[in-house]
C-alpha cells in the first residue's frame, strides 16, 4: 500500500482561498481523452482543462520534449536568452501575420502587455489623448485589473477599488454602435474573434471588417484576444485565419502549451518597437522548460492533417448533439467553430447549464459551461472518434437525467 496521504475534496475547504468551487472528484492520471480519479473511476474529457489540452493528456511528443528539456536547461530570466524560445519565436512568427513575439505565462498578463503597448504605441505616435480602450460586452480577457477592467462583464471587475481608466464597452456585433463610438481617441480596440467565457458567440463576418476599417481610420489598433480560440481550436492556427482581416496584435496562451503554462503576444515590427528595453517584462516569459513543451505543441498542431482534423470532429459533435436535442429538446442551437462550441440551451432551461456539467459527471464525462445557459465543449483537437461517440452517449445519459429530474 502507498504511504501517500489521500487527500480528500473537504480539504479543499480548509486550505484553499475559497474563490474556486471544484466538484466532488479528484482526477489522477490523464491519457489522451480519459482521466481517471483516485476511485479509478474513468471519465471522458470534453473540457479539455477549458481548451487548454489540445493534444489530450500527456502526449508523449510532449512528455518527451518536457523530460528531454527538463534535464537540459529550466529557467534562466531575460538577461539571457534560450534555444527553446528562439525556436518558438520563429515558429510563431513564420506560421502567422507577426514579425516579433513577447513571452508570457497566462493569458491575461499577454493581454496586460497587449494593452499597454497599444497605449504606449498611441502615446509615442499621436500624444497623450489617444488611451480609449474600445472592448466588448461579455467579452473575457483576464483577471489582471487591467484586463479583467477590459472584459465585459463588470461583476468580475467591481468591488476591487478605482478601476484602470478609458475602457468603453459596446454591444458585440454591433457595427454601428462601434462607429457611433470609435474616434481618434480610440487607441485600441480588443476582442475575442469568438467569445469564449462569454458564451461561445461567433463574430459575424460584418463585425470583423468594420472592427478593422474603423480602427485604419482612427489609427487605431486591433487586439485579437485568442487565448481561447488559438493554436488549432477553430481548425486554423489562428481564428483570424478563418476572417478577412488580420489584427495588429494578437494574444495566445491557453493550447499554447498544450497544458504547461505559456503564453505569447505577438505583433508587427513596426507596433513592437514601443516596447523598448525596460518598458515592460517578466521573470518567466520565453522560460527554456515551457517553450520546449510549446514548441513540442506547434509542430504536431501546424501538421495538416490535425487542421483538417478538426473539422471532421466538429461535425461528428454537431450531429451527435443534434440527435440528441432531437430525443429531449434541450437546446435552441449550438454555436461555435471547430471544437470550441456551445450547446446553448432553450428558453425551459435557461439558467442551468451547471445541472447539464453536474449530470455530466456522474456519467462519467468531463464538460464545460460558459454562462448559465451555455454547456460549452473544448476537447483535445486529437480526440479519438470512439471517444467522441461514447462521451455522447454519456452526454445523453446525462441531458436525459437533468430532463427527468
Ligand atoms: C482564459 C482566457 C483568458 C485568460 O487566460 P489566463 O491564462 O487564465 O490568464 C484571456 N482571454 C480569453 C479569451 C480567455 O479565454
């Protein structure tokens, strides 16, 4: 017998900050699309660690390249640079509309670093008045006060004292709201090209063209926040690739590391030269360990056939769901791109989407919600189709016991 303590979800209670409600089990071991908890008890993974796991769990490309590098090099700071990073940095750079690449760790603070080189840029080119930050309803970019200031929805925001000043919000879609406010003291305007936290809301090709031909305009730039919709998720590299226009800035992390934490900002020569020596930086940004792993993650993620693949898989999600809407009418549609989607549930079951998660888990599957009326799914892009087919039928285990209850 192992002399490990088992822990138990009540510690949680005792030892954790109390800003996190995680369910009941306690996961072990992961192995591409399964996990399975202390029980031994297997689920099937439709979250994806909220569309982080692009290549499910320990991908042994990525267990190699984390092992390999692990006995190399960890960490150095900026004062040096790595191999990893270089190569990393490269890749990106040749894979997308960017010149030049900043390292982070998380999303939000590639968003932080995103915003303040937008008004950095604004300031050292057209002066002091340019700082308005255009955003959008129920749009996410973070927890940093900057970003979380900049996302739409004020309840994550408030109460934490003066907020970070020159953040408009509108209405997502909105063209002519957006050109009732857009001006030439617009330094920036940011959003995610599909909402992900917000609700899993596609951007209508309309929105897109007038986010980019009012912001030449103004000069103003465009932050694509795809910390959520990068690195394969919509079946491009990136979900701009999927639209007719190509951001100034663009912010990646979450798949980025395929589950080790890393995130990048990436951005034209000419926007990244008002981020001088000095102005901005991090301990562990471009860090050797996780820039290994990412590398790792881009070369099977930029294979073609892991593109297409996600397509293929897409649709088996939307048939599958649609059968099962079919049997119980749970859903008024299902939105989304690629294997970022959201089954958004009808008028007689607004509100419980966390029922559809709970139920979930005890069929012995792993989902996501995004807001009270959205079950949203953001699996590995590799998921085997068998597990695809019998983490729907878990799915319709557990609509049909929410739909009984
Ligand atoms: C998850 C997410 C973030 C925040 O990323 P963290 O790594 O949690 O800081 C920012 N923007 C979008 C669109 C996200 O989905």
């Amino acid at each position: 017998m192992s002399n490990k303590q088992q822990f138990q979800r009540a510690q949680f209670d005792q030892v954790m900050v109390p800003n996190y409600a995680p369910a009941n089990v306690i996961p072990v071991r992961g192995e591409g699309s399964r996990v399975w908890d202390q029980q031994g008890q297997e689920f099937i993974d439709f979250a994806g660690g909220i569309a982080v796991n692009c290549l499910g769990h320990c991908h042994p490309k990525l267990t190699a390249a984390l092992q390999e590098q692990g006995q190399k090099l960890w960490h150095l700071s900026n004062v040096m640079t790595n191999e990893p990073a270089l190569a990393l940095a490269t890749k990106l750079v040749e894979h997308t509309f960017a010149d030049k690449v900043y390292f982070a760790n998380s999303g939000a603070e590639a968003n932080e670093a995103a915003l303040k080189l937008a008004r950095r840029y604004a300031q050292d080119n057209y002066g002091t008045d340019k700082t308005e930050i255009i955003a959008f309803n129920q749009g996410f970019h973070g927890r940093t006060f900057f970003t979380v200031t900049v996302g739409g929805q004020a309840a994550y925001s408030d109460g934490f004292g003066p907020k970070p000043q020159g953040v408009t919000h509108l209405p997502y879609n909105d063209v002519a709201a957006l050109e009732a406010q857009v001006s030439d003291k617009t330094c920036a305007i940011m959003l995610e090209p599909l909402q992900g936290e917000g609700g899993i809301i596609n951007a209508t090709p309309e929105f897109l063209t007038a986010v980019r031909r009012l912001a030449d305009k103004h000069n103003a730039l465009v932050i694509f926040d795809e910390v959520q919709t990068g690195v394969g998720r919509t079946g491009k590299l990136y979900a701009y690739m999927n639209s007719a226009i190509v951001p100034d800035i663009l912010t990646t992390a979450k798949a980025l590391g395929g589950g080790f934490p890393i995130a990048a900002m990436l951005t034209t020569t000419a926007i990244a030269a008002h981020l001088k020596v000095g102005t901005h930086g991090s301990t562990y940004g471009g860090n050797p360990l996780a820039c290994a792993v990412a590398n790792a993650v881009l070369d099977e993620i930029c294979q073609p056939q892991v593109l297409a693949g996600v397509s293929q898989r897409e649709q088996m999600f939307r048939a599958g769901l649609a059968a099962i809407n079919d049997k119980y009418q749970v859903f008024k549609e299902v939105r989304g791109q690629g294997l970022l989607l959201g089954a958004v549930l009808n008028d007689k079951y607004a509100g419980r989407s966390r029922e559809f998660l709970l139920a979930s888990i005890d069929q012995g599957l792993m989902s996501l919600i995004a807001g009270p009326n959205v079950v949203r799914f953001a699996p590995s892009l590799i998921i085997p189709e068998a597990d695809i087919t019998e983490g729907l039928a878990r799915f319709e285990r557990a609509v049909a016991a929410v739909v009984a209850a």
